[in-house]
C-alpha cells in the first residue's frame, strides 16, 4: 500500500529534498498533494512530480487522498499546522525540523498527538542516518565514558544544492530581500545564535543527548560572521564544542560529528544537505591507532526518516511521544541558553 503525501510548503527544500525522496521508499508513499502560502511554487511541484496543488491548507486537508501530511512550512508555523491536521482528523504527520519555536507549545504539540493517537516523526535526518546507529553500536560495545562531542558544520548556500539535486530552479521567492544583520548589535546576534541553534542544530542536538544525557549547560557563545555561532557545553563529565558557519560561498559543505572516548574516537561525516549521495561516513581509531572506515549506506537519513514512519504506520515499532518531548525540550533550552549567553558577551 501507498500512503498518499499532502505536503504543506513548496520550498526548494521540498521540491529538492522531500518529493524526490518519497519516490525513493519502495512504494510506502506518494506525493499526492502540494500547497504553498500563494507563492506559485506549489504548481511547479506539483507538475515536477505528478500530484495536485493548492493554495492554502485547506483544500490539502480535505484530499481524500492525503494519508499523510508533511509540514514543510516555515518553522513559526510547524506547531499551528501539525495542530491543523490533527484537526482535519489526520493521524500520520511528518514534520520537519524544529517541531515548534518554544518549549511550552512543543509540549503541547506532543501531548495533542499523543492525545488522538496520532503518529508523529520530526525530520531530524542525521538521527536516523544508518551511519549514526553504527557509531552509536561502536561507542556502546566500546564501552568507557563519552569524554567530548564536537560538531562542526561550514555550509555552502542551500541553493547551490538545490540547482545540482533539481536542475531548474524554482521561481525566486516574492518579497522585499531581508535587512543586513548586525552581529555587534548583542540583541541582533542573540536572536540570530537562537534561531540557528534551533533550525541547524537541532540536527545534532538530540545526538549530543542521547550521548551525553547528563544534565549540560551552556557554558559560553557567540555568533560568528558572516552567519554562524560557537557554543560550548559542560556535563559532569562531558565538554560538548558545537561551531556552525554559513558563507555566501566558497567550499563544500563539511557537515562532521566527532566523539572521543578513553579507547576510541569516532567521527561521522554527513554529507551536504539536500544532496542523496548516501549515508554519512563513520570511521573509528582505537586506542592502538587503528582507523577503520566503515562502509556508506546507499540510504540517506532523509530517505530513512520516511522510512520510520512507514515501519510505525505497519505497527512494526511503537511511538515514543517521551523521546519527541526530550528532544524539543533540550534543542530550545540549548537555543534560549545560547541566545542569553551572546547577549551577556558570552560566559554564562
């Protein structure tokens, strides 16, 4: 059986990462229905890939054929579309990163779906790149304390991905183009560490917790021009260093997560966003130093993300509506931490 797709969104994101992905999960899905807030970009996605399009939710929540609805929409409107498929009497959401902008209304979210039963997966791809769960096997069989965790992304601009994975682009977005950023200005580079800290780092913020599940603070941050942020975190015994940057140009992505323990180090490079080229790569040194370099999955986390909401949809796994709770709860406090730190000159 297939499960039709509503996709609420019509981003280069969406038409470069999520329509194509679908086609790629062995028949569980098909997209059947793209909306757009009145930009025109829904008809070219919906053309691209073979399924209908509106304007608006509203026509898309009263598809018969929608099973499944993917929230693709701009962060601050996740948690009001997640609700409105509940709404609209649907039980299977896929929504993608962050699940909602504070702690309080991720909360509610999570307690509504668990509520009506209704099954729920956040596109936090590198959670469930094949690569991560063979690190993660590694580290454990290892044994031995988690010493540090470093994450260090340098990212090229999204659309350079978006032309190689698409070809054509999709039509420019309308609108007046966003004022410069002043990031000597502290209430500027507060606001830009949190909302980077909740859209980028929330791909590797529940890695770090299910790591280091200590209670962390942040110790210290500071954003980074010409778009970025360092932070660092402290547990009992753990020092957690993430270091994200986003140039106007320049090289490819490097998109790394590395782990030391007393016996090992193990490193997981994901490869850019948006582009299918695989799971990430983990290679091991041990304590001898010995470097392994594990095989890449031909399944990506995005193509695997899909995937798990099939597997929940067969009642083959159970929802854990507590680890969705966790998760959120850690990325905001993180991202509030991190904003309180920049506007302070950076220890807290």
């Amino acid at each position: 059986m297939a499960w039709g797709v509503g996709i609420i969104g019509a981003g280069p994101g969406v038409a470069a990462l999520h329509a194509p992905t679908l086609a790629r999960t062995d028949g569980d899905f098909r997209l059947v229905h793209v909306c757009d807030a009145g930009s025109g970009r829904a008809a070219e996605i919906a053309e691209r890939f073979g399924a209908r399009h509106s304007s608006g939710i509203d026509e898309l929540l009263q598809d018969p054929d929608v099973d499944v609805v993917a929230v693709c929409s701009p962060p601050a409107h996740h948690a009001d579309h997640v609700r409105a498929a509940l709404a609209a009497g649907r039980r299977a959401i896929f929504c993608e990163k962050p699940l909602a902008t504070s702690a309080e209304e991720a909360e509610r979210i999570v307690a509504e779906c668990a509520a009506a039963g209704a099954l729920l997966v956040v596109g936090t791809n590198h959670l469930f790149d094949p690569a991560w769960a063979r690190a993660t096997h590694h580290l454990a069989a290892a044994g031995g304390r988690i010493a540090a965790v470093t994450v260090t992304l340098s990212l090229s601009p999204n659309d350079r991905y978006h032309a190689l994975v698409m070809g054509e682009p999709l039509t420019p977005r309308p609108g007046p183009a966003r004022p410069p950023i002043d990031l000597d200005d502290p209430d500027q580079a507060a606001d830009v560490v949190r909302q980077l800290v909740a859209g980028l780092g929330v791909h590797d913020l529940p890695l770090v917790r299910d790591l280091v599940p200590d209670a962390m603070r942040v110790v210290w941050a500071r954003a980074i021009a010409p778009l970025g942020f360092d932070l660092a975190m402290r547990a009992a015994e753990a020092l957690v260093r993430f270091t994200v940057v986003m140039a106007p140009g320049g090289a490819d992505s490097l998109w790394r997560v590395e782990v030391a323990t007393a016996s090992a180090r193990v490193e997981v490079e994901f490869p850019p966003p948006f582009v299918h080229v695989g799971g990430a790569r983990t290679t091991v040194r041990d304590a001898q130093g010995v470097r392994t370099v594990f095989p890449i999955d031909r399944r990506d986390g995005y193509e695997a993300e899909w995937r798990a909401l099939a597997s929940l949809l067969r009642g083959e796994t159970a929802m854990e509506y507590d680890e969705l709770r966790a998760d959120a709860a850690f990325v905001i406090a993180v991202a509030d931490a991190a904003a309180v730190a920049v506007r302070e000159g950076g220890r807290r």
